[in-house]
C-alpha cells in the first residue's frame, strides 16, 4: 500500500512538471517585450498579432512630423506603445490617450509611459469616450485605434465621433470582436445588444460612399477616410 501511495505521488509530481512549461510560456507572453525597445510591464497580450498588418498599412507614416494619434482604450499601453517606437517617432507627433481606466491598470499604464522617456508626446484623458472625444479638436486626427467599449451603440458612437475628427486621407483602426458566449459575457453585453461586430459592419455599409476599406479581418477592420 506505501509502495503504490509512493508511485502515485511520483506520477503527480511528474504531471505537475509537464503542465509548468506551458504554463510559464503563457505568462511570457502575455508578458513578453520582445516587440519593444523597453522592458515595459504587461500582463496581457492581445495586440502582438496586429503588428504585421499595421506595419504594412502604415509604413508611409512612420517618422512623419506633426502626426496624431488617437487611441480610445489603450488598458496597459501596448499599443501605444508599440505605436510610439514605430510610428510616431517624430519628435513632433503627439498620442492622445482615452480611458476610463481602473486604478491598477492606470498605474501600471504611467508607468509605461513614463518608462518611455517620451510621455511629453501623451495627452491622457480619464473618462468614457463619449465625453472625452468632445475635447479632441475636430479635423485634427491622422490615425486612430479604437478598442474601447464592448457595446454595440457605443463602438459605433465612437466610431461616428472619430470619423469626424479624422483628417481626410486619415486611418481609423477598429477592433473587431468575434460574439462568442464568453466574450459577451465578459464585455456584459445583454441579450439584445448586437455588438461591436454589427456596429463596425453598420459604419462600413453607411459610410461606404466616404471611406476605403484597407484591411478587414476577423478580429480588425481598417479604413481610411477619402473624402469630408
């Protein structure tokens, strides 16, 4: 009977070795700064994967002066971030910044931002993007990233209001949720709200006539405004 205790205790103790692998690469990478000329802190990982279609799209704007950049909610700065090293490196561009921010995630955002040594690019405005979009000058954007709120009405309110502030020949980058179960229920979508997927699909059908398309995928879709 010890014997066969002895050998379950052992196969466990293997089992365990085999999990904690895995388990430590997760944590890497949702980590990792391996895209980032600073060992900035982040605990999750959902933009590395947009770096090779924005790096494409948006190669005519890198190192230009005077750029802007809007991003509405930017959660540790990732992407900020990323755009800040690869984009907006001009000593003239400037990142507008539009978050409700919990207390945590914004201490470990200015953290970042602070770790950059560029945070005189950043303006941060702590609130919901429908009242904090109004203090954004009109006709004063030159590329946009919205991935703020989950619901549907909002995603296409943010959508509408950005457009509005975006140059012509200006880009707005939106995330595209896939509407699974679990992603609705971490977003607290009701029932009845379609969505941020329908809310995207509705601004491209209206605003047809007044955007390209550069870019439409599963989880993003990409435009730029060709005419006011």
């Amino acid at each position: 009977m010890k014997k066969r205790t002895f050998v379950y205790k052992i196969l466990i103790f293997i089992s365990l070795l085999s999990f904690a692998p895995a388990s430590l690469h997760a944590n890497n990478e949702h980590a990792s700064t391996t895209e980032y000329n600073k060992k900035y802190t982040f605990t999750t990982n959902w933009f590395t994967h947009k770096i090779p279609a924005w790096a494409k799209l948006l190669k005519e704007l890198k190192g230009k002066p005077d750029i802007n950049y809007l991003e509405i909610g930017t959660f540790e700065g990732r992407s900020a971030l990323w755009m800040l090293e690869n984009i907006a490196t001009h000593p003239t561009a400037k990142i507008t910044i539009i978050d409700a921010f919990q207390e945590n995630t914004y201490r470990t955002f200015t953290a970042n931002i602070n770790l950059s040594d560029e945070a005189n690019k950043f303006k941060i405005l702590i609130g919901l993007s429908a009242e904090k979009i109004k203090e954004v000058p009109f006709n004063s954007i030159d590329l946009s990233y919205i991935d703020g709120s989950g619901k549907g009405i909002v995603m296409l309110s943010d959508l509408v209001s950005t457009w509005n502030l975006t140059k012509v020949n200006g880009i707005i980058i939106c995330n595209r949720y896939p509407l699974n179960a679990g992603l609705r229920k971490d977003l607290e979508l009701q029932p009845n709200d379609p969505g941020p997927h329908e809310a995207i699909d509705a601004f491209v059908k209206l605003y047809k006539p007044y955007i390209k398309v550069l870019a439409f995928e599963d989880n993003q879709v990409i435009v730029q405004k060709i005419r006011q």
